[in-house]
C-alpha cells in the first residue's frame, strides 16, 4: 500500500484516485504524521503531494525526517518535490516567474521513472512531455545523490531522480489529466519502482467504510436526509448496510420533485431495501412559503430554508438521534472550501452544498466525502442500488423550484412534470438518455396562440434543455436528432393539455447557465 503524505494541494485526493485506478490501495494523511504512525503504515511507497506553502522560509511545512530513511521509494510532487529537495540539503527559491497551467518538459537522461515516457521527441531525439504546472518556488540545486530528469525553461531542474535510494521528485502534477502520459508516470512509479501489483478493487471501500463507520458509531442511531439523488442514496445505502435499523432517514416530499418520484424512493428505500424512511408530505408548505416570490436566488432561499425548519422538526420527534448523516462528496468539500476565500463569485447559491441544520447538535458523519462521483456510482452498484437511480442526471436541490419561471404554483409544477417525464422517457427509449448528462423541461408562464383541432387555443409554453458537460462548469447543448426533437414535441403538445408549444435551448453555459434559473 501506498501512503500519501498531504501538504494540502487542490490534487492531492486526485492522486489518491489515481493510485487507487491502479489497482493499489492508499491513505491520504496530513505532512505531519507522526513517526509511530508512518512505521505502522508500513507503506510500499511514499508520496509527498502539492500544497500552497512556500517550501522557503522556517514556518514552511515539513516531513518526518524518518521519511526519508524507510527505505522505500518516494515521489515528491510539486510542492513535495521541494521539500523533498530542502529536506535533503538542496536548495530551493522563490521563483520570480510563476509558472502555471500547460508547459512542455524535455526530459535528460535515464531514470526508471521517465524511462521511454514521451508525448514528443526534438530533432535530436529528445523526449518531450505535455504537462501540468502550477508552481511559484523551484529548486535551484539538487541534493547529493540526486540528478536532473527533466527541465522547461523556467524550472531548469523540473524533475531529480536519485536512482539509489529511489527517491523521485516531479515539479509538474502528473495526476492531473492535462499531463497527458502522468497515469503512466504515476503507474510507473507505483507498479515498477515500489513493485505494487494492482490487486486493490473499489469494492475494498465498501469493506472499509462499514468497518469505519461502526467504529464511529457505536450503538449510536443515526439520521440521514434522503433526497432520491445519488449521493444521500449511496449515503443511506452504505449506513443500512454498516448500522442496519440504527439509520433512520427523512425524506421530504417538496411538491417540487419530478413525476411519481416520492413513491419510488419509498419503493426503492423502505420496501425494496428495507431502510426506516419517514416520508414528509410538505408540499404545502413550499408552495405557500413560495405564493409570490418570483426571484430565483429568493426562491432557492426559501426552499432551502422550509427545508430546514420541516427536517428539523422531523429530527426533533426523534428521540436519542446522536448523529447526523450527510452524502457530501469531495467534489462538495473543495467547492465549499473554494466558496469560503471568497475568490469565487455566487453565480447561484446551491443551498443543498453544506448547508443542513447546524443546531441539530448532532456529530457529522460523512461516509462519501472521500470519493469522487464515479466512485460514489461504483459503491452504489455494488451496494444494491437499481442502476437507474444510480446514473441518473442531476437535480438541484430547489427542483422544479428552479425550472418554473417567476412564481411556482401547483398548476404549473403539475403541467411541467408530465412534459418533463415524456421528454425523459423518449429520451431512454432512443438511447440518449445516458449519451448526454442532464435533460430536463422547463415551464416558461406565458400563453402562446395555436390551433388544436377546429379551435383556437391560448396555452403555456415549455422549453426543453438536454446538454452534455463533464464537470457542469461548462456545457455544449446536445444535437439531439430533429425527428426525436418532433416526436416528443408531438407527444408534450397531444398529451399534456395546457400546453400548446414546446422550444428546445440551444445555448451554450457559458455564457447560459445549465439551469434556467
Ligand atoms: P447551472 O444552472 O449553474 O447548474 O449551470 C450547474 C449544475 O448545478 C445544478 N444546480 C443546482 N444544484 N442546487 C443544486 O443542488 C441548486 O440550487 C442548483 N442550481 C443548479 C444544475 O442542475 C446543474 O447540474
């Protein structure tokens, strides 16, 4: 096994993915793990990831001296390449030029990590390699024992090797995707240079969380919030299986969810799964707290607020409830972090990011916020969990909250759930659902004039969005085929009266937003 040590980069957990899509299992622990921890570890490997510090300067953050006297190898990665580097007598300065995003490595000499790992070659028959930057200090000259791998023109030593003790150190980040050989690196440095063997399968997490969270736990009951998404369904899937009977989940029923989705959760959860669900009712509530209000950032405030007060209430009958579950992802956990510097400008706030009672008095427990949503799908396959559910698109927290243009009303919610549900099942039934990432329809208030039959009519207007995307920061709408666009067109405009038009979006995020709303 491998254990990263973490000096707290953006990248550290995408190593641990890394490592971990190699078949290796791996621990991610702060820079500072004491001595006793690191020899009961007993890892195969050490890797120092990234971090924002500048490795100059006393406070800078440092390993164990036992580090480098295991015996086993060592990768430093950016930020670790240079404690790595200060550590071991070298030196390392802040470099007037901050070299960020894309660069190009020529790559010198031999070293088994790098060995016949190329993305060019010079005339002269040098290796060239697309990598990742993203670094202020660097080091200026290398440890006894050391020698130069690779260099750019900003960062002359860009990566050491000191082949004898089988310490590596890398400038660049080679578990970003942007370096486009750095699973190579990474297994490289895994498989040949630490003689791990790809064993390790994500199910070995299942193990490991049901292990943790009965430690945790105890005897304990917990109570989890289940909104049918993936992650709090993973979330109630994998406490049920640790804790059975002690997980009691609240499921609230907004009124603003899709077509017939209450009762499957509770097929899916109470009856099929056998989990204690106590489903709330509220759609009254949300629609009488919303009468009026037609701004989104104010609507989304008062759905995320209603929620609080009735899950609250619900937790409050509860007697003896001593935690808190919450289906948080990492994704979740940098997105928050990110939020908190204040860099990042509220576009929309997405109130179901963080956001549950902090009054409850209850202690968290977050079984997922290690895993990366792929991995919160494997976990819920291999829990049990019917495939839909699992690799279904996303739904905001608000719902149709966000899809009813202006003021919600039951009327309007009632009308875009039917369209909403005929675009999703054709789009199934021709296979797109699972080619683009999230579709829905959007109810837009205004009447427009048709004919149906012999008569006039004067009805409302539904727009469909169906985009691909793959972080849902940027998004290209989808080329779904014309014949399909008419069929369901067809379908909305026979089938669901009170509708007489339907438009699709051809808009791109950016600069429209996925959401319209
Ligand atoms: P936008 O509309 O910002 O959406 O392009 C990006 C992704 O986030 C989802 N989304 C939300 N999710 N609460 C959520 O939980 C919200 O308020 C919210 N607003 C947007 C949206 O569905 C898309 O997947």
């Amino acid at each position: 096994r491998i254990l990263i040590l973490d000096f707290g980069s953006q990248y550290t957990q995408l190593i641990a993915r890394r490592v971990r899509e190699a078949g290796v299992y791996c621990e991610i622990h702060p820079y500072d793990l004491d001595d006793r921890a690191l020899q009961s570890f007993a890892p195969r490997g050490i890797i120092l990831s990234g971090g924002p510090s500048s490795t100059v300067g006393e406070a800078a953050p440092r390993v164990s001296p036992l580090v480098f006297k295991l015996g086993v190898p060592l990768l430093g990665i950016c930020y670790g390449m240079q404690a790595m580097a200060a550590q071991l007598g070298g030196e390392v300065e802040v470099s007037t030029h901050r070299e960020y995003g894309y660069a190009q490595v020529r790559v010198h000499g031999h070293s088994q990590l790098l060995q016949n790992i190329e993305d060019h070659t010079t005339a002269e028959g040098k290796a060239l390699l697309d990598v990742w930057m993203s670094h202020g200090d660097r080091v200026m000259s290398l440890p006894e024992g050391f020698k130069r791998i690779a260099s750019t023109d900003h960062a002359p030593l860009a990566a050491m090797a000191d082949e004898a003790r089988r310490f590596y150190g890398l400038q660049f980040h080679p578990e970003v995707t942007h370096t486009r050989q750095g699973v190579r690196i990474l297994e490289r440095f895994i498989y040949g240079v630490c003689g791990c063997e790809g064993l390790w399968k994500p199910g070995h997490i299942i193990a490991e969380s049901i292990e943790s969270i009965r430690g945790k736990v105890g005897t304990d009951t917990v109570l989890l919030g289940l909104s049918g998404g993936v992650d709090s369904s993973v979330a109630a899937a994998l406490l049920h299986k640790a804790i059975g009977n002690q997980l009691i989940c609240v499921f609230v029923d907004n009124g603003l969810l899709r077509l017939g989705e209450a009762d499957q959760v509770m097929a899916t959860f109470a009856r099929h799964l056998g989990i204690k669900v106590i489903r709330i009712d509220a759609e009254s509530r949300f629609l009488e707290a919303l009468a009026g209000v037609v701004d989104p950032e104010a609507k989304r405030k008062i759905i995320g607020r209603v929620f609080i007060e009735v899950f609250e209430e619900a937790a409050a009958e509860l007697p003896n409830v001593q935690w808190l579950a919450q289906g948080t992802i990492y994704p979740d956990v940098i997105e928050s972090a990110g939020g908190k510097t204040g860099k990042a400008q509220v576009i929309k706030s997405h109130h179901n990011v963080g956001g549950l009672p902090e009054e409850l008095n209850l202690k968290l427990l977050e079984p997922l916020r290690e895993l990366f949503k792929d991995e919160v799908r494997h976990l819920g396959t291999e829990l049990g969990l019917p495939f839909d559910l699992v690799y279904r698109h996303p739904f905001p927290g608000p719902g149709l909250g966000v899809r009813i243009l202006g003021e919600v009303k039951k009327e309007y919610a009632d009308l875009l759930r039917l369209a909403d549900a005929i675009f999703i099942e054709e789009l199934h039934a021709h296979g797109w659902y699972d080619k683009v990432s999230q579709a829905f329809a959007v109810f837009l208030p205004v009447k427009s004039v048709g004919v149906m039959g012999d008569g006039r009519c004067y009805d409302f207007v539904v727009a469909l969005r169906a985009v691909e995307s793959v972080d849902f920061m940027t998004a290209r709408w989808a080329h779904l085929p014309y014949d399909f666009l008419d069929h369901v067109s067809r379908r909305i405009i026979n089938e669901v009266s009170g509708i007489s038009r339907v438009t699709y979006d051809i808009s791109g995020k950016p600069p429209a937003t996925i959401e319209w709303e």
